[in-house]
C-alpha cells in the first residue's frame, strides 16, 4: 500500500493509494464517534455504498444519494444534505464520507465545513480525476449560474483513499478526463513526469494498475507539496489552476455536464499554452507534444466551435483570479514551470480565443 501525507501541521492527513487500500486502511482510525453520513450518488450507491458500509458495521451508518451530474453541484442540492444531517440528528461528532467523483467530494466538503461550523469530513474519490485532484487540498463548493465552483470553503479531509479498484467500472471517458489533470502536473511541475507520459500515456489509457498507481501517486505528491506551501491560493497554488480560466468558461457557456471538467482543462490547456507560444515564452515543440498527449489520451485540443471571443472574455472576467478587473492566468513559462500573469497583449489572448473557430473540436 503507498501513502503520502499532505502536510498542514495538526491538520495533516494521510492518502492511501493502490488497490484495495480500502480495505487496507482501517477507515475506522479516522472515523471520530458512532454517527457517520455517507454522502454519494445514483451511479455510486448501486454500485459501492454495500461493499463501504459493510466496513462500518459497528457504526450508526445514514447515506445521503444525490442525483449524479455537474448540474446538480448546487447550493440548492447541499440543502438536501443538511435535511438529511438535521433530520437524522446528526451532531458535532459526525463523520461525513464522500463517496464519489469530483462532484459528490466538492458538495460533501462544503456541507462538512459547513454543517455544526464544521464536522470530520473523509474523502473516497471513485473516479481518476477526484483521486489525483479534487480530493486532496481542500477546496469544496458548488457552482452558481453565473460561474463555476464559486461559492465554497477551504476544508481539508482527515484522510483520502484512492483506491484504484473503483475504475473497473469507470467509463473511458470519465478516464480521460482525468489524465487530463494529470497531464496537468508534468506541466507546471516536473519535466521527467511529463517525459513519463509521454512514454505511458497508452498504459494510463488503457487502465494498466501499475502506471495509474504511479502516475495518481506522482500527481498527489505534487499536489500535496504545493497545497502544504499555499493551502489557500495566495501564489503558487494558482498554478494547478493551469488551463482552468479558459475550461471553466467553456463549463459554464455549454452548460454544465456537457462538456466534462477534464475534458473543458484539456481545451484550456491547449489555450494556455497556444498564448504562452504566441508570447514567445515556449517553443511549437511543446504546444504540439502536449497536444499529442491529449489527443492520445481521447481528450478535445480547441475549444467547441461556436464559442465567441466575447463569450470568452465574459465568463473568463467572473474567475477567481481575477485582480482590479484584470484577467489572470496562469500560463507556462518552460516545461515544469509555470507562472500567474495579466502581461499579455490582448490581441495575442483575442487570438488564442478564437481557435475554437479554425479547429476541428470534438
Ligand atoms: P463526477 O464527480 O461528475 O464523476 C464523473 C462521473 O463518473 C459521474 O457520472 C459519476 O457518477 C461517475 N462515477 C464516479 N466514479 C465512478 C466509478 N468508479 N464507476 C462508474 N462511474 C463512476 O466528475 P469528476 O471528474 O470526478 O469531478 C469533476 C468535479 O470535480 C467538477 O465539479 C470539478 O469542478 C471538481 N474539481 C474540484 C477540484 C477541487 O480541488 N476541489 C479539483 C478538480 C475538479
Ligand atoms: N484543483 C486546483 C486546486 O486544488 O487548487
């Protein structure tokens, strides 16, 4: 079984990875009273809520099952979670468990954060994407129609398990989704890693368990080493945002769920790095390798055609990063680096934007 921890002082916590590290991790260690809700969804439930509460059986197991899809990461559907906390009398010892992909882990942590002011909150992501990113470092929330993942809090777990077992049944192109977040780190983080998978992107494709254990092992050491430098966003963390101010927009203008997240990072950081080129910080070379990775990986390389320039610079002018009405993004500076900016000429970004229109898109 291989672990990391991520390292917050009093609040570290540990992430197993491997096969059947459910199993192996004695869950019960993290778990703090007799009350624990499991919140999941419909897809999940039928398929791995027995097989977890059968671990619990010494505990006063309630579940939560939210309908499953981007759409419905609301406040709206977090109510529906404290409806359940409050009516089964939950209290301030409760253990909420996320079982799920990304979606059901940001609403879980939110509601954990906010239930009581805050209640023990465990993470067990089932698909690739929540086990390399959105479990680990403690950013919850939901969307809002007017922009993605922008109500939320910072809450960090007490544990995650990434056990791979649970992508036997994860459709390809939930897979691919998340070899775009992994793609992701060899990018702003570690040249070889992305030399790697350049080398295994077939096996990751593939589900080959060795390669996914290294490359979501790999991926949550990067992650961990900059959430435990900047848990809360004031600089280095923005570069695991890499291609996310472009995706997002393209989450939001195609409604979401249409596009998948990975699917919309993948678009983004193909924008990314196209702007980081026509600024003459990177070479053609890396731009065309990393488009290569993606399309090996069954992931989009443009954005959807239809999407305008305006359309672009609207939904990007609500992100996150935005400072004194500048758009920031974060961009990349050579291979393993990248870097937060708004020092790029507007035409330069105006072009990068209207790739969609000259490209074939998925
Ligand atoms: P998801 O949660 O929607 O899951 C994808 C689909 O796969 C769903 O239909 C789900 O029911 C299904 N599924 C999950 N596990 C399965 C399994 N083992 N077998 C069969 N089906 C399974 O999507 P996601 O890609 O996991 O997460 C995307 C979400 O994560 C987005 O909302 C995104 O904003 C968020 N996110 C958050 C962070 C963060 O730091 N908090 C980081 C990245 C992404
Ligand atoms: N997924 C970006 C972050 O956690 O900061």
């Amino acid at each position: 079984m291989n672990s990391l921890t991520v390292e917050l002082g009093d609040r570290s916590y540990p992430i197993f990875v491997g096969a059947g590290v459910l199993q192996q991790c004695d869950l019960t260690r993290y778990i703090k009273a007799k009350q624990v809700m499991i919140v999941t969804n419909e897809t999940i439930a039928p398929l791995y809520l027995e097989q977890l509460t059968k671990l619990l059986v010494d505990y006063d197991v309630q579940q939560v099952v939210l309908p499953d899809g981007e759409q419905f990461k609301t406040l709206d559907y977090v109510n529906n979670i404290f409806d359940q906390l409050l009516k089964t009398r939950q209290n301030r010892t409760t253990t909420m468990i996320a079982l799920g992909g990304g979606v059901v882990g940001d609403m879980t942590g939110f509601a954990a954060a906010c239930y009581q002011r805050g209640v023990n909150f465990i993470q067990i992501p089932t698909t690739i994407l929540a086990q390399v990113d959105s479990s680990v470092g403690g950013k919850t929330g939901v969307n809002h129609p007017l922009g993605k993942n922008m109500i939320g809090a910072f809450y960090q777990p007490q544990l995650v398990i990434a056990d791979i077992n649970y992508f036997v049944t994860l459709p390809q192109r939930q897979v691919a989704a998340g070899i775009a977040e992994i793609i992701k780190y060899g990018l702003i983080y570690d040249a070889d890693f992305f030399v790697w998978l350049e080398q295994n992107i077939h096996k990751l494709v593939a589900k080959d368990p060795e390669a996914l254990c290294y490359a979501i092992m790999r991926s949550c050491e990067i992650k961990a080493e900059v959430v435990s430098k900047d848990e809360t966003e004031q600089g280095i963390r923005a570069w695991l945002n890499l291609g996310h101010t472009f995706g997002h927009a393209i989450e939001t203008h195609q409604g979401y769920g249409n596009w998948l997240h990975g699917e919309a990072v993948a678009a983004g950081t193909v924008m990314a790095l196209d702007l980081s080129c026509r600024l003459g910080w990177i070479g053609q070379d890396l731009l065309d390798r990393t488009k290569t990775l993606f399309e090996l990986a069954e992931l989009p390389i443009a954005p959807p055609r239809e999407m305008s320039v305006d359309a672009f610079i609207d939904l990007m002018s609500v992100d996150k990063k935005v400072l004194d009405g500048k758009i920031r993004l974060v961009l990349i500076e050579k291979l393993g680096r990248a870097v937060v900016t708004d020092q790029f000429a507007l035409h330069l970004l105006k072009e990068t934007l209207s790739m969609g229109s000259s490209a074939v898109v998925k």
